[in-house]
C-alpha cells in the first residue's frame, strides 16, 4: 500500500506531543500554528519550482513555524539562542507566514496576561 508523507500541520501535530510528559504542549498556540502551516501548505503547492539545495523545503517551514509558535518540545530556548541566525536563514526562506504566526502568538500571549490568565 503506497504511503503519503504527511503534510506540514500533520507532522508539526505530531512534533507538539511531549511523550516525557505524556501530553500536547503549546495548547494554546497550537490552533495557530496548525493554520499557518496549513496556510503554508497549500502556498507551497501552488508553487512549481526547484527546491533549493541544503534543507528541504518542508523542513525549513517546518522548523520556522514551529520556532514561531515557541514550539519547546521541537526548539527549546536554549536552542533557539544559540541557533537563532539558522533559524532566521529558514525563517527568511519560508516566506511571512512564521513572522505572522510570531505576531499572532504574541498578541495572544498579551491578551491572556492581560486578561489575568
């Protein structure tokens, strides 16, 4: 039976469960990340072109949109500092979609604090 990779929102799905602690992380930015990378996906495909050499696309976006979404269980902090000029070099080649993901993610950072949550 012949296999499909999985989508972009599929595999960061997946990457949001945190077997150590038994459960999904990033609850609340998950909705978010789910659409961008869904949003992202189907740019993607619309687009016909060569992919660029190294990181494949979908790897790129993949770790972008989850650096976004402060995704722990995929970069942690550490690893979002001392890496940060690879994950921009990825960020820059997934297009604005990770930086409105940030935004949002953000907004809803603030207006749950504000909000006393």
């Amino acid at each position: 039976m012949p296999t499909t990779p999985l989508s972009l929102a599929e595999q960061l799905y997946l990457l949001s469960y945190d077997p150590t602690r038994k459960r999904f992380t990033g609850s609340g930015e998950r909705g978010l990340l789910l659409r961008a990378a869904a949003l992202l996906d189907s740019a993607r495909s619309a687009r016909h072109g060569v992919r660029p050499e190294g990181i494949a696309e979908a790897d790129a976006a993949a770790v972008a949109l989850a650096a976004a979404a402060r995704l722990r269980t995929v970069v942690g902090r550490a690893d979002a500092k001392q890496r940060k000029d690879r994950i921009e070099a990825l960020t820059a080649r997934t297009g604005p979609v990770p930086k409105a993901l940030r935004k949002a993610v953000d907004s809803q950072h603030a207006a749950t604090a504000a909000s006393g949550g």
